[in-house]
C-alpha cells in the first residue's frame, strides 16, 4: 500500500477510491473526461481506464496503454478490470500493481498523457 503522490496530475477523491485526472485539457481533444485512471484507496492496484472510453476503443488505446505499462514496470502483474458500475457492454481496462516503485507513476501518467495527445 503506497501514499500515492503525483505532482503534474489532480487527485479527485471519491468513496474508497480515487481518480487520476491530466491536468491537460483531454476533453478539447474529443476525451469524454480528463481521468486517466483511478487506484483503490489502501491498495497498490491501478486502473488505466481511459483507454475503455469510445474514444480509447477508436484508437486502440488500450494495447498501446497495456505495452507502455510493461514498458515502465516490466515486473508488474498486467491485467484486466470489468467495470463495476453495472455497466455490462463497457470492455475491460488494464490494471497493474505498483510494486516497489511508486515514484515511477509521475513519469508513467506524463508518457500516457503524451501517448493520448498523440493519438489523435
């Protein structure tokens, strides 16, 4: 379990869990929202959820997310999260743990970050 901490991004809080936002404007992009991902407040488990937007599905934003994770934290479990909303027909996102490194998710949101203004 990790304070996480990030210096170029807002840390929205919701119930149990918290939403990683760019500070970049996403939305003028065509992005529905400005939240990358979310973790799981007490745990180290991080949701990349934007490419799962119809947008990140458009642009095959979640292969690309998924190698730029293994990329930055070769020795992490890589998986796939459903939505819990309730929301059947949304596709699954890549979900990582941050082991041991939490002062590398600054650097990875800044390469994701640019990976999505370059997308477009």
């Amino acid at each position: 379990m990790y304070n996480i901490e990030l210096q170029n991004f807002h840390i929205k809080e919701n119930k149990g869990w918290d939403a990683i936002e760019s500070l970049a404007e996403l939305t003028k992009l065509g992005y529905p929202s400005n939240r990358l991902g979310k973790y799981v407040r007490g745990s180290n488990e991080i949701q990349v959820t934007i490419g799962s937007t119809k947008v990140g599905q458009s642009l095959g934003l979640n292969e690309k997310i998924e190698k730029l994770i293994l990329s930055e934290f070769p020795f992490t479990d890589l998986s796939s999260t459903k939505t819990t909303n309730g929301s059947i027909d949304k596709p699954e996102y890549p979900t990582f743990l941050l082991e041991h490194k939490p002062h590398k998710l600054n650097a990875f949101m800044i390469k994701l970050e640019k990976l999505l203004i370059d997308a477009i």
